[in-house]
C-alpha cells in the first residue's frame, strides 16, 4: 500500500537538528498523562485555541470555517481510514473526525476538558478524558498541530503507540520551524503570532525524525506541504497581520499556488510537516 510520493520522504543533511523552543519556561515542566487532565499549560493552550479559532457565533460556523483544512487532511488520508478506528488526540472542533466517520469503522477523540463534549457526541465521536483511560486499541492515531505544544512530545507519543493496534499507523502534522517566515523572511509579527498560539517547540524535518526515533518510533515518511499561499506571506511582511489569502486572494491567481510551494519546498521553507509513523 502507497502511503505518500516517495520523491518527497525525508530529510537532506544540511537541515539543521535542533529543536526551538519558544517558550524555555516550559522545558522544566514535568508533564505526564497521568496529570495532564489538570496540568495548567495544556488546558490554557486548548482554552486558548477555542478562542483563538472558535470565536464563531455557532457551532456550524466554526466547522465552515475550518472545513478546507479538514477536507485536506481527510482526502490526503482517506486511503489509510476506510473500514479502520481512528483515535484524534486534542481534536479541535472534531471536523476532521466528522469527515472521517464517512468510511472509518470508528472515531474517537482524547479530549481532557469537556469542552464540545455535546458537539462531539451529537457527532457519533467518543470521548476520552486521558490516555490511560482508552481501554481498546486502534488503527490510526491522529495527531494534528498539537505536538509543538507539549513539552514532553516523546513521553505522550510512546503512551498513544501503546493504543496502536498491530500495523498501526500515527498521522502527525506539526508547524516546520523553517517556515519560510521565520526563517527567510525573518517576521517578527509572524514569530510574535506563533507564540501567542501557545507553541512551546518547533521542528524542522530532522528534528522531527530524531524525536520520533528518540519516542521509539519509525517514521515511514517526513514531508512539506505549504498550506498559505504568496498573498498571506505579502500580507503578513506589509502589515503585519493574518489572513492576506482572504483579502489578497487574486495574487495567487498570478502566481500559482503550487508553483509558490514548489520553490518552499525546495529550501525545506514550507510551513509545515507531516509524517506517517509506525512503531
């Protein structure tokens, strides 16, 4: 079975290894599962990003909203989610997972606030409050944009392996730390952004292979995708602020998306990562 294009797995050399940490402060913390339902950190990121991103005027819009990106996510994995259970560990609005139960056998969420619970079981999603509480196994463990937010990422990936049934498989997508605002454009009210969304840690390509290997993991392919087109990058280096692709939108009718990706992927700048693992 194909899991994605070869010509893009992997790291080159030269990338750098090192992981950022954005927030030091964080480093020091000794999280677990174990106490993670009540750690203050994780439950202020995830009260944060509802605010951040769910800031609509009902449930229906903020599944709208976010419908592009779970539409990616579900069409570039569709193939790895038919007749198989699907643990997502954060969830957000659950849109991913709502997308999935079209073909899964299953959808479940790890969600330690009951924040959406109602939402989510209207959704036919179960809930589980922490990782020691799952008492079965599955086929596929998600894991989007929320590993760049735990301090220890090692220590919860190993414990969600231990969930994975034979020949499962973990989905992870992460923001790349050489996106190209960062590193090429060097945008402080980019990096400025990033830290107000709650980001303890970055990875690039490579750091993101050692940690899955360090976590006992084998990642079966690391690759770019750029999700923000040339007029969110214009956007956000002449007036410091998101959503350029919302309001600049016809200057990605001249230059392409897709050629714009191509050039990023080239210098390893995309803005991010994703990576299907076994263990």
């Amino acid at each position: 079975m194909s899991i994605v294009n070869k010509k893009e797995e992997y790291y080159v050399e030269e990338t750098r290894a090192e992981v950022v940490n954005l927030n030091p402060r964080l480093e020091a913390a000794n999280i677990s599962d174990k106490n993670l339902s009540s750690y203050e950190y994780l439950n202020s990121f995830i009260k944060k990003r509802a605010e951040l991103y769910g800031g609509y005027k009902s449930f229906g819009e903020w599944l709208k909203a976010t419908y592009a990106n779970d539409r990616r996510r579900f069409s570039e994995f569709e193939h790895l989610l038919k007749n198989k259970s699907i643990l997502d560990f954060n969830a957000t609005n659950g849109g991913f997972l709502r997308l999935a139960s079209s073909v899964a056998n299953k959808t479940a969420a790890v969600k330690y606030t009951p924040y959406l619970d109602y939402d989510f079981e209207q959704m036919g999603i179960d809930i589980f409050r922490s990782i020691d509480s799952i008492d079965e196994q599955f086929d596929v463990i998600t894991l989007f944009n929320i590993i760049e937010n735990i301090p220890s990422a090692e220590d919860i990936l190993q414990k969600l392996a231990s969930k994975l049934k034979r020949g499962g498989l973990i989905l992870i997508e992460t923001q790349n730390e050489q996106d190209a605002l960062l590193e090429y454009y060097e945008s402080k009210s980019f990096e400025a952004f990033i830290r107000m969304n709650c980001r303890s840690k970055l990875f690039n390509i490579k750091s993101l292979n050692t940690m899955l290997r360090k976590a006992h993991l084998k990642p079966l392919s690391i690759r770019q995708i750029q999700k923000f087109p040339l007029s969110n990058h214009l956007h956000w280096l002449l007036t410091n602020r998101p959503d350029g692709h919302k309001k600049w939108g016809l200057i990605d009718k001249i230059f392409p998306s897709y050629f714009y990706q191509s050039i990023l992927k080239k210098y390893n700048t995309c803005d991010t990562l994703i990576s299907v693992v076994s263990v």
